[in-house]
C-alpha cells in the first residue's frame, strides 16, 4: 500500500517588517514612538524659563529700605530706573526681574507708610515706597536716593540722612487703651499720667536738633510689649525710657524707682534715679536691676530703662501726679537726663 507521507517542512514565508504592512504603520508602534518622544519633548516645554533678579525679601529701616535679590538668579548688574511718583511716592523699576507674589505692607511708625511689590509686566518689577506725608510727625526731609550693592545684590534706597547723625530717644508710655495701669483712689490713671508726661518731654525736646524723640504711642492705644520693642529696634535707638507710675499694697509707699536689665544701662537708671530726687517731692530713689520685657534684650546704644516717677497708690503720689507741675517737674528730669547722657557720649566721641 502506498503510504502517504507528510512534510513537516514549510514553505519559506516572505519576511515582513513587524511595524510595516503594505505600505502604512502599525497603529501599536505609532502609539510608542509618540509616546517616546513626548516622554522626551513634553519635560522640555514644561520646564519653566530660568528666573532673573527674583526679589528675595525687602527690609524696611529707620532711614533705609533695602531690597534683597536672591543670588541663584542675578546674572549680571540688573538694568533698574528709580523716580518720583510724587512728593511722597517713589518707585523702584527692576528689568528683567521677577517676584514670588505680590504685596503690600503698610506701617504706623517710621517714615515710611507703605511699601508695595507688584509684577508690573512680564519680567519687569515695581517697588513702590510712599513716604509719610509732608508736615507729619516723621515725615520725608530730603529726596531719598538708590544704590546697588553685591555680595549679596541688593538695592538700597536711603533718605533722611540727618537721622546718622542725631540722637534718637525713645519715649516709651506705659500701657494704654483698655490697660489703665495703676490707678489712685480718686481715679487717676497711670495711662493718661504717663502719656501727658511723654508728650510734655517731646514738647521741650523740639529745641534740640541733635535730639529726636519717638514715642511709643501718642494717643490712649494699647500697644504690646514686643510691639514696644520692635519700634525701639527699628529706630535703633540710642535711649529708650519706658515711663510708669507706681502702685502698691502698702499705700505708705511713695518713692522713685528706676529698672534696668542689663549692665550697658545702669549708668541712664543712676543718671535717671538722680534727676528725679533733685527735683521731685517724694525724695527717695532707687535703682534695681529687673528684666521687665519691655527693656530685656532691647538694643539701645546707651541703654534702656523702665521708670516709675511715683505711687498712684499713695495718696501724696497721686495728688503730685494729677498736678500739671509735677508732671512737667518729671519731663524736666528726662530731659536733663537724656542731655547728660548725650553729653557723656560726646565727649568720649572726642576722647
């Protein structure tokens, strides 16, 4: 019988290009390379541009405003334009710049009002600084003038310039607004006391050019203790006197008491203590050093003090300290006071 036999051998097939088929792409293989290049592409457009002279951070100072950029970002000296918007509003142009987000600031104390930071337009940056103004307790007294600095880059505008050279004091009256203080028997309150002496004190200083006084707060507000210092730091104060009137259990009690928390300020508390035993009733005086918030880790140059003239709780502190006279005869004693210690620093100055 004839056997059939069956070949396991094949035909050779026609070798086909797995992605190719009559001429088109196959639609799996069209998806990958897509895919690959926009793996490599779609990165590229999405990395954002390199950033220029990106604004870090503005500082805001008793005569100086300065603008920090961040030094990842400056390549090169920026190109900038400062000019007058008006008698109290200057701007500051950067090119090329850029900024986080915008921003205002706004300030109570200082020459300064407000400071702004805004885009302006694409890869341009604008600060505008508005100035207290003319006429006003701390006002703008000569055109402020800009410099660029390196290491770190940053742009400084300076104005009132007279500051460098006078003697900043300052006054700082004690508690206000829904604080009163101690308060005497009749209702006289420690906040209202102190308040007129401050002003009294700022009142006599107008003769002194060399001499600037600041308050704390010049109406029955409240302001915080950290606030308190803050403004004395911001001055960089050569003197600050934290101005008080006593209470106490013991009604007896009727003295003057000077505080100081560190050792740069015990001389002002002696200098202090004295003036107000030369010229006020209660007689005795002393000086204790306490680190009360409002003078520890205070900066002044020259030292910082917490004063209490006398006792509201006494009856005899109370009628002195209603009287206008005496409130003047205190005003009187930190005058002299700061004068002396002025007077002192010059002459080591010339030593």
């Amino acid at each position: 019988m004839e056997k059939n036999l069956y070949s396991t051998d094949r035909p050779a097939e026609k070798i086909v290009i797995p992605f190719y088929r009559k001429g088109s792409f196959h639609a799996s293989y069209i998806f990958l390379i897509i895919a690959g290049a926009a793996f490599l592409i779609i990165p590229k457009l999405l990395e954002e541009p390199p950033r220029y002279n990106v604004i870090k951070r503005i500082e805001n100072g008793r005569n100086t405003v300065t603008v920090y950029l961040d030094p990842e970002t400056v390549q090169e000296r920026p190109e900038f334009a400062f000019d007058s918007l008006d008698t109290d509003k200057y701007r500051l142009e950067i090119i090329n710049s850029d900024i986080n987000y915008d921003y205002s600031m706004n300030y109570d104390y200082g020459s300064i009002s407000s400071i702004e930071r805004k885009r302006a337009e694409e890869k341009t940056a604008h600060i505008l600084l508005t100035f207290n103004s003319a006429g006003s307790f701390i006002s703008l007294k000569d055109s402020p003038d800009l410099e660029y600095k390196e290491d770190p880059p940053r742009f400084e505008i300076n104005f009132n310039k007279y500051l460098n050279e006078t003697f900043v004091v300052v006054i700082d009256p004690g508690h206000g607004g829904r604080h009163s203080g101690a308060v005497g028997r009749n209702g006289t309150k420690e906040k209202n006391v102190v308040l007129d002496i401050a002003l009294k004190l700022e009142k006599l200083m107008e003769e002194r050019d060399d001499i600037l006084i600041v308050l704390t707060r010049r109406t029955d507000r409240n302001v915080s203790i950290s606030r308190r210092k803050e403004i004395s730091n911001y001055w960089l104060a050569d003197l600050f006197i934290s101005v008080h009137a006593n209470g106490a259990y013991n009604r007896a009690v009727n003295q003057s008491e000077v505080y100081y928390a560190n050792r740069n300020s015990q001389g002002l508390a002696r200098i202090i203590r004295d003036e107000f035993q030369r010229r006020l009733p209660n007689g005795r005086g002393v000086v204790r050093r306490v680190g009360y918030g409002v003078i520890w880790n205070n900066r002044a140059n020259y030292g910082a003090v917490l004063t209490e003239a006398m006792y509201l709780s006494n009856s005899k502190g109370e009628s002195y300290l209603a009287t206008d006279s005496i409130r003047m005869k205190i005003a009187e004693a930190l005058k002299e006071s700061i004068i002396r210690v002025l007077d002192s620093v010059n002459i080591q100055g010339e030593g």
